[in-house]
C-alpha cells in the first residue's frame, strides 16, 4: 500500500509541477536587442544606439558592451535594429540579474523612438536563429495578407495575457520604398531603355568602378558615385538625369513617375510556406510550460482558422517535443532495470521489491524541486534518471544479503530482520556520500550555476526521502512478495500433485483392464 500511495502522489506532482526545457542561466553576459521605427535612417539609428549605449554604461552594475547596428555576417537584422553584448561585473559586485534588465529597460525607454528588449546569453542553447525575445510563435498558411492580419490580431491578444512578456511581432516590419514606373511611350520616344534608367539610378545611389589608373608600382580603382547629401528625398530625384538618345540630359521624372509606399523589410517562411513570427518572453516567475498554455488559450480564444497553423520555434518547440517523451523515457529506465535484476536474481519477484524504493525517489526529487522554485525540465529528468541508479542499491544491498540468509536455511522474516541490521551502515554511507556530492550543485552560487542545480536538488531531495522511507518499506514489501510467492508455489505444488494422481488412476486402470 505504500508504495502504491508512493507511486500516486509521484503521478500526482507530475501533473502539478510546473514544467520547462533548460533554467535560465546567469552568464554575466545580456544580449540587447534594440528596435526603431523601420523608415529610421541609417545615421539616425546610430545615434539612437549610442544615447541607449550610453545610459547601459551608466548603469553601476554594467562594466563594458560592445555595439553594431545593421545585417553581419551573423546576424540578419534590418537597418532599422541593432545590437549590443553587454558585460557585467562579477556576480559577487552586482544584483540578481532581473532586477538589472528591468533597470536597463526603464534606463532605455527614455530614449524616444526605440525600444530596448534583452535576453541573458546561455552557455546550452539549441536555437538556430536568434531574435529580440527568448522564445518564438510561427503562424503559416498559403495566404500572407490573412496570416498578418491574425498575426496581428494573436499580437494584441498576448499583449494581455499576464504570463507571458516582452510580445513583439515581426508582421508589422513595414519601411518606406520609393517605386519608380517608367512611362514606356514617353520613354520610347525619347529613346530611354529600361536599361539606361535602370544605371542612373544605380549611379545615383550605388558606386561603380569606371577606370583603373595603373602606375610603377600600384593600380588605382576610379570610383563614380553620387555626392552624398543630395538626393536625400523622393522629391529630390528631379535632380537625376537621363541621356536621350539625342545626346541630351532630362529629368528621371520626364519618362517615369515616383511614388511612396509601405514595403516589408523581409519575408518569412517556415516550411516553405508564408509565415510570420510572434516573439515572447515569460513573465518574471511563470514556466515556459504556463506560459505556452496560456498562448494556447489565447489562440483559442480569438479562433484562429484552420487555414493558419500556429508553430513554436527553437527552445518552445523542443520544450513540446520533450514534453511528450519524459514518461517514456522514465518508463524505459524502469523497464531495462527490471530486465537486468531479473537476470541477475532469476527473479519475477525480487526485481519488483527493489523497485519499490524508486515512488519514494521520485516524490523526494519534485517536491524539492517545487518547493524550491524550479521547473522540470531536461536537467531535473536527468536527475530522477540518475536516482534510479542511486536509490536502488539500498534495496539491492539488503535483498541481496536476505536471499544468501534464506538459501542458509533461515525464515524470510529473519533473514530480511537481520540484512536490515547489517547493512544499515553501508547503506547510510552510499547515501551520505552521494548527498555530499550533490550538494556543491545545489548551493552553487557561481555563474552558470542555474544550470546544474536542479540536478543537484533532485538527487538530493530524493536520496532524503528515499532513504527515510525505503528502510522501513522494503523489508515489509519483502516479506509480502515472499508470502505472495509461496502462496503461489503452494498452489503449483497442489496441482502437481493433482496431475500426479491422475495419472496414477489412469495406469492402474489400464494395469486392470490388462489382467482381466
């Protein structure tokens, strides 16, 4: 009965525990994302980037950054964004680390036309793309028009959902483009190709190579470009000519038309189908599993049509996929421990007590790790893998000793009193050594240590729980399996014994029918 009540209460605090992929980890390091208006030029953004820099450097818990603005080679940003990696000081000299982003966020909105969005660098990441918010939502469809309409209707809903924070959707990425339409009859009678209005513009506002000037020693390339700062409007493309095919110039606006538009800066696609994203943070406290089911009733609450299918990218994406295979993977462990007791004793039974111990395990792991704060993600399943290679040595150890005591000719019931007695020291020494070793995880303070202490939390509130627990249940449950075996072997012997007998009758009668 107890570890049934063990293995409901684990079950139990699997549903309620709140669920995640990878903790978040406090590097030292805060990569900032900075977003103005897309018609922004390219000098206006640097100064943007530089007053936002400057008010980061002020701050007492940054040392250093390093800033671009535009498209790297790593990074394929628009003009209109940029980008900064922003030091710390040593985690012993400054705040938690939310408390300095929320700090820097107010430092930044008092820089008008930009806004600031940051994440903490981690040393384990699987995304391979990179973006203003730590997680992302794809919508896709056959129709662009329609997924940014819902793109933008699924924006506005988050912007309300408390869970999560930081909502920034990339269907709203419009700039302003000039579209020149050349007048094709003007232009023919003119003799202006396609072509030649197709160079000036390139002339006008590129740069191209005319002429080599080679010397002795060296060659030197001869540029032609426009001289900046005056063409710097639509209106002003007055001012670039065309040659006619009478040899003389005219206005680009004599053979063709300007006019002003809204452009999208990029356009996306994820499996080949349109597709906008929808970036998110979680709020300050909330899994990313609360978070991803509070976006799923969102989603469900405005009805999205079926047309449109709703994808989580990256680290969301893997958060669902893991989600799934947890049990499973859990289960598998399970099952190839049996397998393995199995074969070493030449046991259904005895398998089965030793994995009694793991309920108890397994309740210790995911209290600590709720009470604690911490979400059950990939490390935490790690750590209940791992105590179910730790917690069942207790019981190996006594079962063992009980099964050579039995085979001496003792009762189970003194054989299982006496392996308690005896091995109670080793026991408590293996588990003693294993806590120790967990506890440098679990108390880590250093940089990075989010990682690795729900690991150490796990082990360690498993081996307490189990321990307190396993060397009072396993002798019971020995001694319950033994009867139930005996019971059992009773039962097989009877009609054994049963078969025996029929036979017996079976030949007499054929001995008699014989001698008659």
């Amino acid at each position: 009965m107890i570890a049934v009540a063990t293995l409901a209460l684990t079950a139990l605090l699997y549903v309620v525990i709140p669920k995640g992929l990878f903790p978040t980890q406090d590097t030292g390091q805060i990569q900032a994302d900075v977003r103005a208006r897309e018609s922004v030029s390219f000098e206006a953004m640097g100064g943007i980037q530089q007053s936002i820099a400057e008010k980061i450097l002020a701050d007492p818990d940054v040392e250093s950054l390093s800033s671009y603005i535009g498209v790297d080679g790593s990074s394929s940003t628009a003009l209109s964004s940029g980008r900064m990696l922003i030091n710390l000081k040593p985690h012993g000299e400054r705040g938690a680390l939310e408390d300095i982003m929320d700090r820097l966020r107010t430092e930044a909105s008092a820089v008008p036309g930009a806004r600031l969005y940051l994440q903490p660098v981690q040393d384990l990441t699987i995304d391979a793309e990179t973006g203003p918010t730590e997680y992302r939502l794809a919508l896709q469809g056959a129709d662009p028009v329609e997924i940014a309409t819902w793109s933008d209707r699924l924006t506005a809903a988050l912007q309300n959902v408390p869970e999560v924070a930081n909502v920034v959707s990339d269907s709203t990425a419009h700039g302003l483009a000039v579209t020149v339409d050349v007048d094709r009859d003007t232009a023919s009678r003119l003799g202006v190709t396609a072509a030649s209005v197709d160079e000036a513009l390139y002339s006008a506002f590129g740069q191209r190579v005319i002429s080599t000037i080679f010397t002795d020693t060296n060659q030197y390339r001869v540029i032609l470009e426009e001289k900046p700062g005056v063409v710097t409007a639509p209106q002003d493309l007055d001012l670039v000519n065309i040659q006619t095919s009478t040899g003389q110039p005219t206005p680009l606006t004599a053979v063709a038309s300007v006019r002003e538009r809204d452009a999208p800066l990029s356009i996306n696609r994820v499996g080949q189908f349109p597709a906008a994203t929808i970036g998110f943070d979680t709020a300050r406290g909330v899994s990313l599993g609360h978070a991803v089911d509070a976006i799923r009733a969102a989603e469900a609450s405005i009805h999205v049509p079926t047309g449109i299918t709703t994808v989580f990218l990256g680290a969301a994406n893997a958060y669902q996929a893991s989600l799934q295979n947890e049990l499973w993977l859990i289960l598998a462990a399970v099952v190839c421990v049996y397998i393995v007791l199995g074969v070493l004793y030449e046991s259904y039974i005895h398998p089965l007590t030793i994995l009694s111990t793991l309920p108890s395990a397994g309740v210790g792991a995911l209290l600590a790790l709720q009470l604690t704060g911490n979400d059950l993600g990939v490390i935490g399943i790690i750590g209940i893998i791992l105590l179910i290679g730790i917690v069942k040595k207790n019981a190996i150890m006594m079962i063992d000793f009980a099964i050579d005591a039995e085979r001496a000719g003792k009762a189970p019931r003194a054989a299982i009193h006496e392996a308690a007695l005896l091995r109670f020291r080793p026991i408590l020494m293996t588990t003693f050594a294993a806590l120790f070793a967990a506890v440098p995880l679990m108390i880590g303070l250093g940089e990075g240590s989010e990682l690795r202490r729900p690991l150490g939390i796990a082990i360690f509130g498993g081996l307490i729980l189990s321990q307190l627990l396993t060397l009072y249940t396993t002798p019971v449950i020995y001694l319950a399996f033994d009867r139930l075996a005996k019971r059992g072997g009773n039962a097989d012997a009877a009609a054994r014994a049963e078969r025996e007998a029929e036979t017996r009758t079976d030949t007499e009668t054929v001995d008699a029918a014989t001698t008659i």
